[in-house]
C-alpha cells in the first residue's frame, strides 16, 4: 500500500493526462477559475476553450482530473461553490500534451492543431 504522501508525490511526477483533460488545465491557467463558465453550459467563446468535445464530455473531464489529483480545492475561499487551482506540477504536463498532439497533427498533415 502506497503513504498518502507517496500518492501525491506520483500525482505530481506524473498525471496521464487526455488532450481534453490538458485544454481544461491550461485554460483555467490562462482564464482563472470562474465555475459559472463551465457549468451548466462551457462558454467556449469566453473562455477562448477550442476543444470540439461536448459539454458532457468536458463534464466528465473535470471529474477525472479531481480524482487523478491535477486541480485540487482552493482553500483560501470558502464558498458555496468550490474553487479549483491547477495541483503542482500539472501545468507542466498539461502544455506538453498538447504540444505532443500539435506535433503529431502537424507532422501527418493535418492543417488544424486544434480540431
């Protein structure tokens, strides 16, 4: 059995995280989280979010990106809603995923990097 602290260390080292999961990290970087732009409805064009997956799906993206550990609850406030900040280290992993997709679309020939 891994320590608390053991877990939360891997979860810094390393998220695995999707594309999807990646554009959702590096957008509340850029933007701040403000839960009313991603829920009910993702107000892509405020938050300048390029992701063509449904709102369900970046839904479901937010969950699997609390229980990997890369956005944890921000203490400072406390509210009703919650807020979220990226966890250390998740920024990092998030801009290379995506610049890993951007190459990979690029090199076969694809003229979007974002579709």
């Amino acid at each position: 059995m891994f320590a608390l602290s053991e877990i939360s260390m891997k979860n810094q080292e390393q998220f695995d995280l999707s594309v999807l999961e990646s554009e959702i990290l590096v957008t509340i970087d850029n933007i701040g989280w403000y839960a009313y732009l991603w829920f009910p409805v993702v107000y892509r064009e405020i938050l300048n979010f390029g992701s063509n997956a449904s709102d369900e799906q970046v839904h479901v993206a937010f969950g699997s990106l609390i229980s990997k550990g890369a956005l944890v609850m921000n203490h400072e406030n406390c509210r009703d809603i919650p807020g979220w900040q990226l966890a250390p280290g998740a920024l990092e992993e998030a801009k290379e995923t995506k610049s890993l997709r951007t190459d990979l679309r690029t090199r076969y020939g694809f003229s979007d990097p974002h579709g």
